[in-house]
C-alpha cells in the first residue's frame, strides 16, 4: 500500500448551472387575451463529497482531477418547471480536510458517511408568471438562471488510526508493522525509507484495531523541515502513541527527547495522548547491553518502557496485548473536526454572500464594478427585453451601485463593465 498512498490532492469542482426561467403567454382558442405562464427554470445541482469507510487514499484524484454537476433544465411554458440538475457525490476517505486554494478549512469530513456541500448550484430562473402584478399583466420579464460555482479545491487526508508508531528513521517502525498486521510496508536498511504513512489492522482474540507507521521524523520537521508537516498532522488523530527506539543506536535517549520535542513544537496537545515507549533491536548486542540503563531512565521520567525485537517478533505479542488494554482504559473517542463539522455541511451558503462591490475608473469615460452579488444579477438579465432593462437598473439602484457610479464621475454615454457585460450609461 505505501507505494500508492496519496494524502493530498487538488481538484476542480463546477456546479450545475441554474435552467433560464421563460417569457411566455397563454395561445389558446377562444382565450383571446391570455396571461403570462412561462415557467421557471430546475436549480442546478450541487457537488458533494461524501466521506466513505471504505477508501483509504486520495489516489483516485490522481487519474481524475475535474468534476461537474449536471445543469438544471430550462423552465417551459404552460408554468412548467424545468427539472432540476442531479447532485453529483464525490466520494472520499473518511478523514479527508478540504481546504479551498487559499489552505482555509472548508469541511473536515472526520465521521462515516458524513457529507459536505463544496458547490453550490445555482438557482433556477424566475419565469414571467413570477412577475405579473396589478399594475403589469403582462410581464416581459424573467430570469436567466444563476451561473454555476466553480472553483479548485485542496483534499489533505489524515489518517484516522487508533494507534500510531513514531520515532527517528530507521528505527524499525515498518518492521513491527509488517509482523503485528496485515501490511506490506516497504522496509529497507537506511534512513527515510517510509515516505508515505503505512496502514495496517491488528487482529487478537477476535478484536481489531488499526496501526499507523509514521514516517520517521527529523530535527526540524515541525517548521516543515523535509516533508515534517505532511507526516506530523497523520499523529493528530491517533489515540495512543507507540514511541519506538532503537536501542542500538548511538544515543538513544536523546532520539527519544527530540521525537517528544517535534510532536510537542507541532501540537502541543500531542503531549497529552497515551505514550507507550518500546526499546526494539533487542536481538542486537548493544541494545542488551544499553537496556538496563534505558530502563531506569525511561522510568525516573515516567515510562514503563517495554523491550522487542520486531526483527525476530521477540515480545511483539506482549506488545500488542497491553495497546489493547490501553485502548479499553480510555474514555470513548469524541473527535471534533476542524470545522465543527454537522452530518450535512452546506458550504458556500449563497446567502451570505458579501453584498459589497467595488467601482473603479479604469480610463477616460470606462469603469468598472466588481462584487459576487451585482456579477450574478447581470449574468440572470435576460438583455433583449425592456422590462428586464428596467428591472435591472432598480437593482442598480437599490444596491447603491447607480450613487457610486455617480459619485466617481461616470457620465452619459460612457461605459460600465459589469461581469461580462459592457453597458452604456444613459440618465
């Protein structure tokens, strides 16, 4: 699984276009003065990642990057509604963050099935029955439908484990992996073999728990140094740690201090998780020699350390018993998400768009406003209708837009961008 284990990703996502709502009047026999029944348009539908149980990687993303929900249909006459665009689901790990391109935290999908809405589609358009009145029986008036969202989005996923392995390279992590689990890590002789978080399912007496080998961590590795950050935040989510030692090594309590120094430079609530601290390589002659003084130090500062040798599986049994019964001693596990994150996430809520906008004077005679809310209501005008004209320009001047159009010196005859649309200003 190493070789293929991808934790981070960036895709494109679009929802689906809003459907036009439509100008239409009744054209029947013996009704000679019909009124408006054009229909509006179907909402468009919305892109959605689901957190599933049953994908462990991001590597999908890998070999598809673009994805766009279906556009609701067009309104039809006779009042009839367009049919609304089908949602399209994404489907992820559980445990998958997702940032917008800025790195801020949009959802943190950290329970099965949860679901996030990251686009939101666009609303279908009001046909000309929504605008007959006292005074205006027949409308030639409605509304294009509202332009989709579309954007790149950042997938990071965290592992969610019960137990994750830590300690400096090449202290065997991977090796006590590979004979307590399932997994099929790749282990060779020298430092930095473990790229990439290996994931493995302990089984004992009819109960299972899931493992984490945490690339072995350097000097620096909290500041980014190397690849720190990508395999610091895989231990947030752990709740126990199996701090490994080699106890061959030239110095092994110092490697012991600076792993604990990382962890807690990182998060500080890192300090706080359940530690258990294992001496491996006791097949090695120096590591029986250095383990009694090991021992006595390890437990003036707190530890009851446990003594391995993963290469011969020496005490691996013995090992796995006691993060079982550490597992059982901790309270029930309550992870809150990044984003405080309920079942169903709306994400960009439409409602809380910022109304504001912006007036700038390009050149002599052009301006230009900018600003999400006044951008849609041009991009929904149906341009080829008076009425549509009028009701635009109340829109103008409700939003304040036509006073700061005004007070930058716009003049008759000149032109405002507005979107996509170039406008002449008239009184």
């Amino acid at each position: 699984m190493s070789q293929h284990f991808l934790d981070e990703a960036r895709i494109f996502v679009k929802s689906g276009d809003g459907g036009n709502g439509i100008i239409s009047f009744r054209r029947e026999k013996y009704v000679p003065r019909g009124g408006p029944d054009g229909g509006d348009g179907g909402h468009g539908g919305n892109v959605v990642l689901v957190a599933n149980p049953k994908i462990n990687t991001l590597r999908a993303f890998g070999r598809k990057v673009h994805f766009r929900a279906e556009a609701g249909k067009h309104g039809g006459n006779s009042n009839k509604t367009g049919a609304c665009g089908d949602d399209l689901e994404i489907e992820v790990p559980v445990g998958t963050v997702i940032r917008d391109d800025a790195g801020n935290v949009i959802a943190d999908l950290a329970r099965p099935n949860q679901r996030a809405i990251v686009a939101k589609g666009g609303r279908g358009g009001k046909g000309n029955t929504r605008f007959k009145s006292s005074t205006n029986q027949a409308p030639h008036v409605a509304e294009r439908g509202e332009p989709a969202q579309e954007f790149w989005i950042r997938l990071e996923l965290k592992l969610v484990a019960d137990v994750g392995i830590v300690g400096v390279p090449n202290a065997g992590k991977s090796t006590l992996l590979s004979v307590i689990s399932n997994a099929k890590p790749q282990i060779a002789d020298y430092p930095f073999t473990t790229l990439v978080p290996n994931l493995g399912v302990v089984e004992m007496d009819y109960r299972d728990m899931v493992v984490a080998d945490i690339p072995g961590l350097v000097e620096g590795a909290h500041s980014g140094v190397g690849l720190g950050h990508d395999f610091l935040r895989h231990v947030q989510r752990t709740r126990i740690l199996i701090h490994l030692i080699d106890g061959s090594a030239e110095n092994p309590l110092a490697d012991f201090h600076q792993i604990n120094t990382e962890l807690a430079l990182f998060d500080e609530r890192l300090k706080e998780k359940p530690m258990l601290v294992v001496i491996n390589k006791m097949d090695i002659p120096e590591a029986k020699e250095a383990w009694p003084h090991l021992q006595a130090e390890l437990q003036r500062l707190g530890y009851e350390p446990m003594s391995i040798s993963a290469a011969t599986q020496q005490g691996t049994r013995d090992l796995v018993g006691r993060v079982f019964q550490t597992l059982d001693e901790l309270p029930p596990f309550e992870f809150v998400p990044e984003s405080m994150a309920s079942d169903e996430i709306p994400v960009y809520d439409l409602e809380d768009e910022d109304l504001g906008f912006k007036v700038e004077r390009v050149r002599e005679g052009v301006y230009r406003v900018s600003g999400k809310r006044i951008e849609r209501a041009v991009a929904m005008t149906y341009w080829d209708y008076d009425d549509s004209l009028m009701r635009f320009q109340r829109i103008l001047e409700a939003m304040g837009v036509s006073t700061a159009l005004e007070k930058a010196g716009v003049e008759v005859g000149d032109t405002v961008h507005i979107g996509d649309m170039e406008l002449e200003w008239t009184d």
